[in-house]
C-alpha cells in the first residue's frame, strides 16, 4: 500500500461519518448495547449528507405521486434522455446505437465482467458503496451503489405500504424495520435510517450462535417490536416457530417468491398482512404481488418482454424474460438489463402488470436429522469454489445429486463443503463438467422433492 507521509491508513467510518445528518445517536448505542441484543458483526450507515436527503425524498415524492408509467404502445417520457445521458458518460454504452429500439440486451456476465464499465463519468467515486448478491441465481456479484440510490429502498416500500394503507412512525425511539435471517452465518448490525428521522433500522440473525442466550432472540425483538420485518419465507418460518409476541404492521418476503401455503401461515400467525415483493438487487424494488401478478411501482423502470433465446421483444401478453430499463443509480445504470426471470407484461391505465411471474422461488433443502437448510446457505458455501455455475438436487431419501461447471477438479471440496452445510453424514452424488459446456451464464438450479 502507498500511503502519503504522516497519513494513516483508513480503517472505517465512524458513527459521526455513517450518519452526518444525526447528532442525537443515543438510540443507535441503546440498540447495540441492550443487555438483550445480538453479537452484531458489522456496522452500517446511510452516510446521507444534506443534498442526498432532498433527492431522497424528491424521489419519494416522485415514486408515491406517479399515477402513470407508461401508456401501451408507447415509451416513458424519459427514456431517450437517459439513453443519451447512458451513451455520453458510461463507458460500456458509448459505442452502443443512439436508438433505443436498436440497443441489444445486457446480462448478468456483462456485469460481472467488468463493473467499472458501467460507472457513469459523472458519479462522485468518494461515495461508492458495495454490496454483494446472496448468488442465489448465480455467481455472487458486487453491485455498486450510492448513497442515495441505496437510501431509497425506503421510499419503494413506502410507496407499496401506502397503497395497503399502512403508514410508518419514523420515530427516533422506535425500531422501524428489521430485516430478519436464519442463516449459519450473515452480516448483522443496528443501523438508523435518516429519512425515516432517526428511526432504527436492523438486521438480525436468527442462529442462537449470534447471540449470548438463545432466549434473548425473542426478548430483543420483543422489546422492539418492529412494524416492518422484511426476510424470506426460510426466515419467517422459523421465527414463527419461536412464537413471538410481535405486533409488526407488515411482513415483507423480498428475497424470494412467496407460496400462497406460507403466506397464509403467516398472516394466521402474525395477523398482518404479508406482501410479496419483486425485488432484485442490481436495481432494488421493481413491482409488488396483487392476487396473482405483481404491480410495478417505479416510474423511473422501464420493463420490457424478450425472447428467451432472440434479441427480440415481446407484444404485450406474450410470456417471455423480463428485461429492464433505468434506474437511479450512477454506479449501475442498466438498459435492457435481462433478468433471468419470465412472465407476461399487462398495461393498464399506464400501469404495468408483471403476469405469471416465474422468480425464485423457496425450495427447501432439509439436514438427515430434518433440519430446513435455506437455499442462501448452499449458495454462499459454493462462492468459496471456482464454479462457473451449479445445479442441486434434493430427494425423498434427502441424497443431493451437484452438477457443476469448473476446469478444476473440485469435487472433494464441493463434498465437504454441502457437508458443512448438510450436517455430516449427508450422501451426494457429485459431477463436475468443464466450463466450456456450461450452455448458460446463469446456472443456479435448486431442486427438490420435498415441498415448504
């Protein structure tokens, strides 16, 4: 490392420079040092300054007012001045077609082979933050953010809460949201959100290693009381089996879609309603279940239909990938981004409807011993291999068959990696093909015979 003379190497952000706009953090340290909370691993801030919060909540009153996207037909308003914005200051776009009707598709290996290509010129590098994906569809990714593209998840729920009547206390004194895991082993951490006026903001862990007493879990959570626990469908299964008495407005399933079978456990058991959100983490929230389709809820995303295997888009109703356009975010911003995901696209009075939507669902794996294995867990152990790719499936004798795509051999370390996972003594049949007969960049299939 070249460092300056007399300069000492940056370790981290304190809290003054994790939240700039917050001089009262006391909430912040009682959420860290209750006698009941967690071993939090992380830190995490929204480093918002003056000028992010306004562009926060200008987009906030953007997200909510915006009756019409789009009219069938026709284009959004500001698609081809973001095209031209794209073409002069991102690099990957420059030599791309001045047309919009003429730009090809993008994919994840675009991303993944060279993120710097889609930093926009423009974008203050001094503000970079980085988040890596659960590469639960794929190889993990690091996708770049800034303050206030990563701030505005918010206001994108918000806008859904309201639509179901539900309205946040951005209290400074209470807990707003907690995003809840049961996973071997994540980041964990309280945080406030400054938009939400101090309000906690908190990320938990469900494994009883996380914490000094594995009854504090409930005590914690029960002290709080967040009125918004977001999570997966793993998640909620297993805090419902701790039995909380827990009073939140609102459960939000965002990592995967939700079963009509576990939502209703959930709305029986937590007697709130229980959304089901479309969310990807390249480009945050895009649309939000209503019967069966799922309303989108940005303006600023324009959502298109292609050909599975053609560069070519879809009619209106015709099932194909979705594929996206936009986004607030200097550090990614995407156009015809394929999704890797499929359904149908329905307008209607400017609004667009995603029908038969066909996105990760919860396959669950299970231990010799019955134990649930969360999909997310077999994922992060494979990110420690050189795999280009995998396949896993489960069956009634709990025997798991990997496939997977490597110029190296790495069977033995693929074995005792689902053993880590698995508990010891799981049986797994394992084959590992070269990379070159991969037919597709994202090989991630979980399958499995036993149902959720």
């Amino acid at each position: 490392m070249c460092m300056a003379e007399n300069k000492k190497p940056a370790i981290g952000l304190n809290d003054a420079e994790r939240f700039p706009l917050l001089s009262d953090l006391s909430f912040l340290q009682q959420l860290r040092q209750d006698e009941f909370a967690p071993r939090y691993n992380f830190q995490s801030g929204d480093r918002l300054e003056a000028t992010h919060l306004e562009k926060v909540k200008a987009y906030a009153h953007i997200i909510t007012n915006a009756s019409t996207f789009w009219q069938a037909g026709g284009t959004p308003d500001w698609l081809e001045q973001y095209l031209s914005w794209c073409r002069n200051t991102i690099p990957f776009y420059e030599a791309r077609p001045d047309s919009f009707a003429a730009q090809p598709t993008i994919g994840r290996k675009d991303l993944l082979a060279a993120p710097w290509e889609f930093v926009s010129r423009e974008a203050p590098l001094e503000e970079l933050l980085v988040y890596q994906t659960s590469g639960t569809t794929g190889p993990a990714m690091d996708v770049l953010f800034d303050p206030v593209s990563q701030a505005c998840w918010i206001p994108q729920l918000q806008s859904i809460l309201q639509q179901h009547g539900i309205l946040l206390d951005a209290a400074p004194d209470k807990v707003a949201i907690a995003l809840i895991c049961s996973q071997q082993e994540t980041l964990t951490y309280a945080s406030l959100s400054t938009y939400l006026n101090g309000a906690g903001v908190l990320k938990l862990n469900l494994n009883p290693a996380g914490w000094k007493d594995p009854n504090d879990r409930l005590l914690y959570l029960e002290k709080y009381d967040p009125q918004v626990l977001t999570g997966d469908p793993f998640a909620f299964l297993d805090l419902m089996k701790l039995e909380p008495a827990l009073r939140p407005k609102v459960l939000v399933s965002s990592a995967m879609k939700l079963t009509a079978g576990v939502r209703e456990k959930l709305e029986d058991y937590f007697r709130c309603p229980v959304l089901d959100i479309y969310s990807m983490t390249e480009c945050r929230m895009v649309a939000c279940a209503e019967g069966d389709r799922y309303r989108a809820i940005r303006p600023e995303l324009y959502l298109e239909v292609f050909d599975k295997d053609k560069d070519v888009a879809l009619p209106y109703g015709e099932r194909g990938e979705l594929v996206i356009t936009g986004g607030n975010n200097p550090f990614l911003p995407l156009i015809r981004y394929r999704t890797g995901d499929f359904c149908s696209i329905e307008m209607e009075q400017g609004i667009p409807y995603l029908v038969g939507l066909e996105a990760r669902l919860p396959v669950p794996f299970y231990t010799l011993g019955g134990e649930l294995v969360n999909n997310i867990e077999i994922s992060r152990a494979m990110m420690e291999l050189p795999l280009a790719g995998f396949t896993l499936h489960q069956d009634k004798n709990f025997r798991l068959t990997f496939t997977g795509w490597s110029d190296e051999a790495i069977a033995l370390a693929v074995q005792t990696a689902l053993q880590k996972v698995f508990k010891t003594g799981i049986a797994a049949d394992i084959a590992i093909h070269p990379v070159a007969a991969m037919k597709e960049m994202k090989v991630v299939n979980y399958t499995s015979a036993f149902e959720l």
